[in-house]
C-alpha cells in the first residue's frame, strides 16, 4: 500500500558558538533579500525570465524557450499561449535541401542542366544593377557563387516575401566587383535560391544534357 511522504520536522542541532563567519553571513543575508542599505532593491523578475519575451517581440523569433537547471531542481516558468497546429513557422534555410534534390532529379531526368543559365528558363528575371541572369548558372545558385545578395539582410528574415519579391530586393543591391564571373568562394544567399525554386516547377519542354 502506498502512503504519502511528508517530512518531519528537522532532528534538533547541537548548538555551538557563532564564530566570526557566521556573523558575517547574517548582514551578507540580508543584503541578499533587499534589506541592503543605499537604496538597493533586489530585483523581482529574474534576468532570463525578462529575457525570454524579447527574443519574440524585438528579437523576430516565432517562439522562445528557455531551459534553467539549478541545484534545488527544474522550474516551469508560465508561459504565453501554447504553440497551435494552425500556427505557421518560417522554414528558413531547410528549404534549401529540398531545392537541390529536386533540381539534381530533374538533372538526372535530363529535363535540365545544371550549366543551363537563369535566363534559360526564366527569361528577364535576373537582370539590374549589374546582374545578368544569362551569366547565372543553375549550378552558381546552388553553390551560393551567383553574386546575388541576400535579401534577409535587408527583412531580417520577419518580412514574408514571395520568391519573385526575394530577388526583386536582390537586385536592388549591386553585384559585387568581384563577382564579374562567378565567385569562387560560396556565399550564403536566400535570394539565389528563391531564384532556383522557378526551374524546378517550370522546366524546359525539350530536354536537355544534364552536367
């Protein structure tokens, strides 16, 4: 049969005589519950607990969680409202595993090339401030070495955009000195690969050597 624990009331302590540290933790207590002089006030909402709203209301991040251990145990902290099936997340860059699977199928399938230009498939997309989509190779928007800039730089990654509005803002920013051929050093740009999501929806109608 289970009962239910409850503890006892502490075993009685030999008492000893007050050395000079114990004397010293009394004050030293007191300062640390608000009794301090000079008009200290101990803070009534611990630094993570203020923390934690502000990555979601200045920080842009869809949802915070936060995880404290401490000796005496693990505490719940009360939270907004939950998280809901209908609410929706920002994919982000996972995304992009995606697109180069379907593209490098499409390449197998010889529906497309990897050497096949942005203008190939999406004629006048990329063009402005020094941008050329028929410089632009499918595989320079893999490989992050197209020279387009990366329009979460300019939304923080809070602004939806549809893929056409990503490189419509990527091509407000010049093409760098640099990149007058394509980069040989990968670059992180979203942008490139809001422009590689339209040739793995409309492909060519006559197929073509894959690389």
């Amino acid at each position: 049969m289970m009962g239910r624990y409850t503890e006892g009331p502490p075993m009685p302590k030999p008492r000893t005589a007050r050395t000079p540290r114990t004397l010293l933790a009394i004050p030293v207590s007191l300062a640390l519950l608000g009794f301090a002089p000079g008009g200290f006030q101990a803070p009534t909402t611990p630094a993570t607990d203020a923390l934690l709203p502000l990555l979601v209301t200045r920080g842009g991040a869809p949802a915070a969680a936060l995880l404290a251990r401490e000796e005496s145990g693990i505490r719940f902290a009360r939270a907004g409202r939950g998280i809901d099936r209908a609410d929706h997340f920002r994919a982000g860059s996972i995304t992009k595993t995606f697109i180069a699977t379907v593209v490098l199928q499409l390449a197998a399938e010889h529906r497309l090339s990897l050497s096949d230009s942005v203008e190939d498939h999406l004629p006048g997309l990329v063009r402005g401030a020094g941008h050329d989509g028929r410089a632009v190779t499918l595989r320079a928007l893999l490989t992050h070495t197209s020279g387009l800039a990366d329009f979460t730089a300019d939304t923080a990654g809070t602004v939806p955009v549809t893929p056409l509005q990503a490189v419509r803002i990527a091509l407000t920013h010049p093409r760098p000195t640099a990149a007058a051929s394509p980069t040989p050093t990968p670059t992180t740009s979203c942008s490139a690969w809001s422009s590689s999501r339209s040739p793995a929806t409309r492909t060519p109608s006559r197929p073509s050597a894959a690389s």
